[in-house]
C-alpha cells in the first residue's frame, strides 16, 4: 500500500454567520495516497468544497479550522499564514469550484502563470516564459503560444478551466484539490481533461483529489473514493468495491439515484427529502430521517467511521443488511 500523503483526522470547520456558528465540516477522518486519485462525492452542501478549502486553511476569521490536517506528517491546523504560504499554491495545488472568480480578470492568463512559477520555482525568465506557453499546451489550449498574452474573458468557460489547471500545476504539486473541474465543460472537453489528470498523475506521481458530482467519472478515473453527507464521511473504499456492494445507506441511495450504464432498464429512484441543515444533526447518524434502514441503533450515537475489510471504512451500524436488502432487490 501506498504511503500516505495526506492524513485528515477530526477536521471540523466552523463558519461564524450571521445565524451564529455553523459547523460545516463535521469530524472528517481522510487519508490520500501517494500519485493516488481520489474522488469526493456526496450531494450539494455536503461538505466537499469546505474540505478542500480546510485543508489548504483558506476559511476566513472568525471561522475557524480545528483537528488534525497531516502534509507528509506535518500539522497544518497550527501554522501561521507565511508558513501555510510556502505549501498552498506549491506543494498542495487548488482548483476552485468557479474558474471565473479565481481568475484574475485584470491579469493575461499568462501573467498569473509567469506570478506562480516566479513564486514556487527557481526558474529564470526566460524558462518561465517558456514553461508557461509549455504548460498552456500540456492541458491542451490551441495555439498556446498566442493565446499567452489572453485575458480571462477572452478564454472560452473550458479554456478557462484548464488555465485554472495551468496554474494550479505551475509549481509542480504533489497533491492537487480538483473541486469540479470538469462540471461546466462539454463531455469531449471533460474527457480531456480527465486524461489530463490520469496523465499528470503517471508522469509526476501527483496524487488528486477529485470533486465530482458524476459517479461516472468516478468510475472512470478515480482509484478510491469517499462519500461525503452532511459534513462527514460516509463511507470510503476502492472505487470498484464501494460501487458494487455500498455499506452504507446513503451510498446506496445515491447510487440507486443515477443511471447505471450497465443495466438497460432500471427504475431511478432518487432520495426522498433534503440534507439536514449544517449544525442541525447531533450525537447520532446524520442520514435517519431519509434512511429505509435506520432503527434505534443509529439514534443512540454517531456511527464512528470504522474498518470493515478491504482498506474499507464506513460510518453505517447496517452495512450487512445493505447487501443482504442488494441481494433481494
Ligand atoms: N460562506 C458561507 N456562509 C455560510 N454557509 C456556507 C458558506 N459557504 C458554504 N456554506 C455552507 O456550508 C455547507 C457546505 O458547503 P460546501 O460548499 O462545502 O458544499 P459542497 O459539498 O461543495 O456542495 P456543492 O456540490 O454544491 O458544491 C453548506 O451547507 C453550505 O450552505
Ligand atoms: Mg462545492
């Protein structure tokens, strides 16, 4: 087994609002391999962006960042902001959710290129110009060499998105938080994309964590992955293995929820109800009020998020009758 990279444990992050604190990060044990891909599913509000966020401590005061966030056994929870400054943007590297906004629409793309090789490498000008155009063509924009000097608005929205990936790989990172990169792209450009990834990941050994609301895309390109409800972690295993027996009941839900490619015809069966509000949930399963299996057992506590064979973990106290309710089905 690969060594791990990233080691998450108790990770809570809190958001002062305007309804008082809002906890919406929940207790997230997450640990992410070397050179490994890693996708995060779960539905929206979940949790998934904050996490990313938390990692890279990117919550502003008065909210508030607290357990353990382990780089390569370094804790990150206490560091102060230069520290933090010399691994976000270097050794761990960022996507966001919305290109537009994390782009600088008064910087050419190729200036907020150049600004992030200058602060992470050594290169000299020259390499960094050149590295640049380099870059531009690796995630695949036509004619890079012209299209350097560009601004943001004058980038299609998946032009866009891969100069947010240009950037973010600037400094070489050896991990990469992808929130969505491909939600907002044609499937030809998603694709692409994907095999971007894939390829940086054989070639640098960059590990990825991958946002995606897309199970297909899950299937196609992660080598593990975590469900995420409501700020905590539902389930986590090899994504051939969770997919075909989930053990816990909100994966099942949201794999029933989504065509399977494999079956011709199929009822969907979307998940009745609504996520709980952040901060709403308490000392016990987050999941009863929409659970076909919840019973007392799932009031008395929070399932803890335990081992179950297989590099599996999963926070569900009816994981076996999941697979015994898949049978039958
Ligand atoms: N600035 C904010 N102020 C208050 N609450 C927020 C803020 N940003 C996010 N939240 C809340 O935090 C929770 C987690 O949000 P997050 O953005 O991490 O969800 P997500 O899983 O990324 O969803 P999506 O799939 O829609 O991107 C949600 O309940 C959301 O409403
Ligand atoms: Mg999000």
């Amino acid at each position: 087994m690969r060594a791990p990279l990233l080691l998450l444990r108790g990770l809570q992050t809190t958001l002062a609002t305007d309804n008082g604190a809002l906890t919406v990060v929940d207790g997230v044990d997450l640990d992410v391999r070397e050179g490994e891909i890693l996708g995060l599913v779960g539905e929206s509000g979940s949790g998934k962006s904050m996490t990313l966020r938390s990692i890279l401590r990117l919550i502003r005061p008065p909210g508030r960042v607290s357990g353990e966030i382990l780089w390569r056994g370094r804790d990150l929870v206490p560091l102060r902001e230069p520290e933090m400054r010399a691994i976000r943007g270097r050794e761990i590297g960022m996507i966001f959710q919305e290109p537009m906004t994390a782009l600088n629409p008064v910087l050419s793309v190729g200036r907020q290129i150049l600004e992030n090789l200058r602060a992470h490498t050594d290169l000299g000008r020259t390499a960094r110009r050149n590295r640049t155009v380099e870059l531009l063509d690796l995630v695949g924009i036509p004619a890079a060499a012209q299209r350097v000097n560009d601004y943001p608005h004058q980038f299609s929205g998946g032009m866009r998105q891969r100069a947010m990936i240009a950037i973010a790989l600037a400094s070489n990172p050896s991990l990469l938080l992808a929130d969505e990169p491909t939600t907002a792209l044609d499937v030809t450009i998603q694709d692409q994309i994907l095999k971007l990834l894939l390829r940086l990941r054989e070639t640098l050994g960059m590990a990825v964590i991958l946002v995606t609301h897309d199970l297909g895309v899950v299937a196609q390109s992660c080598d593990r992955v975590a469900v995420m409800y409501a700020g905590r972690v539902a389930e986590i295993g090899e994504v051939s293995a969770v997919f075909a027996a989930p053990r816990h009941a909100y994966t099942l839900g949201l794999l029933q929820s989504v065509p399977d490619a494999r079956r011709i015809r199929q009822a969907l069966r979307p998940i009745g109800g609504a996520p709980p509000p952040p901060g709403t949930v308490g000392d016990r399963c987050a999941f009863i009020p929409r659970c076909d299996f919840a019973t007392a057992a799932c009031e008395v506590r929070r399932p803890p998020l335990i081992s179950i064979g297989g590099g599996r973990l999963a926070a569900c106290v009816h994981g076996d009758r999941l697979q015994q309710a898949e049978w039958a089905a």
